[in-house]
C-alpha cells in the first residue's frame, strides 16, 4: 500500500515559504552628508592644516551592510580654489563607475560650494 505524502509535502512547502520570508534581507540605503574644508588638526603631533569632514579629523567612518546602497553627498567649502573628488576602495560601483576615477580623466570634480552626489 502507498502512503499518501500529500500532508508532509504542504508542511514542507510552508516551512519552505516561512523560511524564504524570515530568511530575505533588504537592502537599506544610507546617506552621508560631508562638508570639505580645512580644519586644524595634529595628525603626526604637530597642528596645522588638514582636509576636514563636516569639521572634524580624522573623517567619519561608513559603517553599512553589504547590499546596502550608500549615497555620499559631498560639498567643497574650501575657500583657495581647491576641488574636490570622489574615490572609493572596495566598493562596487554599478552604474556609477564615473565617480570611481582620476578627476578629469574619468569623473568630474567639485568647485566652491558646489555637492557631488
């Protein structure tokens, strides 16, 4: 005589469903506002200038999952005609590989008071 699976294999797909469900991660998306300038600072134990984030040195830190999606609006409030660029190691840039290089060559940079996003 044949057992009748039927029971087991609906227990089975709604295990199979709960797990998927509780299991799935979404993705979240992080923003980070940085305002460039100098800032007086000791790095090597000695006080002069350095390049700042929203006023500070050394710069925050990005703390994010992997998947999450990280926006980085940058601002360049420095007043001696210095721009800014972005860069970043270790970061997978889909559709953004323009932001991933040398200013000039393969990216635009920040003048005075303008954000990169």
């Amino acid at each position: 005589m044949l057992l009748d699976t039927t029971p087991f294999m609906d227990v089975l797909s709604v295990l199979l469903l709960f797990s998927i469900m509780f299991c799935s991660v979404h993705a979240a998306t992080s923003t980070f506002s940085w305002s460039m300038s100098y800032v007086t600072a000791a790095p090597n134990g000695v006080s002069r200038p350095v390049i700042g984030v929203n006023g500070e040195f050394p710069p925050p830190t990005i703390i994010v999952n992997q998947g999450d999606v990280v926006e980085l609006q940058v601002t360049n409030n420095f007043i001696d005609g210095e721009v800014v660029s972005l860069h970043s190691h270790g970061i997978l840039q889909h559709g953004t590989t323009y932001y991933d290089g040398v200013p000039m060559v393969t990216q635009w940079y920040a003048f005075r008071h303008l954000t990169l996003s």
